[in-house]
C-alpha cells in the first residue's frame, strides 16, 4: 500500500530519490520504481524469456534495495546501475538453469551410472571458452562504466539504440556514437 500523505513530484531527479530512499522515505522508492520497473522488466526478459521470472527478478532486485536502502549507494547513473544488477542477477540465473539442465541431461544420458568422467567437460574446450571469457572480461574492465554498459545492452542483450538510450537516459544518437566509440577503444586496447 503506498503512503499517500507524502507526494513526489515526477521531475525529482534519481539523487534526490536516492537520498530520500536511504532515509527510508517509502513513496521516493515508488516513484523509483514507477520510474525504472518496465524498462528493467524488458531487460529481465531479453535474458530469461520468460515474463514470470522476469517479473520475480525485478521484483527481488527492489526488495533487495529497500532492504539495504541505508547503505545503498548507486555509482553512476540509476538505471545503468540497476541495469547491470539486473544483468548480473539474470545471468546469474541462467547460469543455475545451465547447470541444472547439463546435470539432468547427462544424469539421463548415462542411465544415473556414477562414470565420473562422463561428468567432466572435455578439457580443451573449457580451456578456450575460459581464455576467451577472460580475455573480453579483462578487455571490458579497461572501458568506462558508460561504455561497457553500452556495449553489453548492445551486444549482449541485442538492444536497439532506441533502447540502450532509453536506458542510459540519452538519446539514441548518443548511443550509437558511445557504443562506436566503445567498440573503437576495444580495438586499440586489444592490437598487439
């Protein structure tokens, strides 16, 4: 039920919210969530595919925050901040669904025998995944926290411009030039 004494203009900026929320001011954290909710819920879904569970990890990710409002202290722009967590914690989840999936399929590909070495990946394909994975993460880290995020809504998540401005709260213009020059210094840093 929101507390209808205490009203929050629309313009507030996210600082203000931020500051009355860790104050525990319930109606700033629904104007923060009113304000953000459906376009952390479209994230949510490009990773999951499903609406349900979308819907549990946004809500999760609010409860998360309310819970921890008098330390929270998001860096940068709210929504990049709450996009990334949204992003780690759908991957997150994935992950958990992969494991369980690989689990079950190889438990019924093998009958349930306990062949151990049934269960192991072959070693030279984890390596490569691994050093990939390591090599773009390590690539990553060296670009601001603007241009990562753009290059992942892009990217990763198969954004539109449209929509990886719509997130950063610039326009779509500006998302194409940081994601260009995103991928221009991912070029330079990673020549020999």
């Amino acid at each position: 039920m929101r507390d209808s004494s205490r009203t929050v203009p629309a313009d507030i900026s996210d600082d203000t919210l931020v500051v009355r929320i860790r104050g525990g001011d319930r109606p700033a954290f629904d104007a923060l969530m009113d304000r953000y909710a459906d376009g952390l819920l479209r994230i949510a879904f490009g990773y999951l595919k499903s609406s349900a569970d979308a819907e549990d990890l946004v809500q999760d990710l609010f409860l998360s925050i309310w819970r921890t409002r008098e330390q929270w202290q998001p860096q940068g722009a709210v929504m990049a901040y709450l996009a990334v967590a949204v992003r780690r914690r759908a991957l997150n989840v994935l992950k958990h669904h992969r494991v369980e999936m690989t689990y079950a399929a190889r438990v019924a590909d093998e009958g349930a025998h306990d062949d151990v070495s049934a269960m192991t990946p072959p070693a030279d394909a984890e390596l490569a995944s691994s050093d990939e994975r390591a090599t773009l993460s390590a690539l990553l880290s060296q670009l601001s926290d603007r241009a990562r995020m753009a290059l992942l809504l892009r990217y990763d998540q198969q954004q539109s411009f449209a929509a990886v401005g719509e997130i950063m709260g610039i326009s779509a213009l500006a998302a194409r030039q940081l994601v260009w020059r995103a991928l221009e210094q991912l070029r330079r840093l990673h020549r020999p």
